[in-house]
C-alpha cells in the first residue's frame, strides 16, 4: 500500500445514525493528474488520535486495472476534511 497523506475529494453518503459511508475519492497525482477510486467495500472503519485530532480510519478494497486493492482512508472530525 502506497502512503499518500494528501488532502482528497471524497464522495460519500450518511445514514440516520451519522455514520458516513464513502463511496469514491479523487486523488491529484504527483503529474498533476487526477484519479479516481471507486470503493467496492469498506472493510473497516476504526476510530484514531493522530496530533491530538479525533480521525475515523477507512479500510477500503477497491479494483484498478482489474487488481483488487486495499486502501485507507482518514476522516479529521473537527475540520470535516479527508486525507
């Protein structure tokens, strides 16, 4: 797995309990290219302390290129903003 701390776009839905569910994300390469992943299934989702920031920690598998891939995902609760 390839570590990328970037800020992403994030597609995402949430259900009558707050518990967001992310669907896809796009991702600027280093060429300025942009990428995105749709998430076939979210694996599971911790919860994380990272510089005293309260983050949800997404397991994700996705397919690209026809190879499955496992990814992660952060969600920082206090500025709403994923990485």
């Amino acid at each position: 797995m390839e570590i990328v701390a970037k800020p992403i776009e994030v597609v995402s839905w949430t259900d009558v309990k707050w518990n967001i569910n992310p669907v896809r994300f796009k991702i600027t390469k280093e060429d300025e290219r942009n990428s995105v992943v749709r998430i076939d299934k979210v694996i599971r989702v911790d919860k994380e302390k990272l510089a005293g920031n309260n983050m949800r920690v997404y397991k994700c598998q996705s397919v690209l290129n026809g190879v499955e891939k496992l990814c992660e995902i952060k969600y920082e609760l206090s500025s709403c903003k994923w990485i």
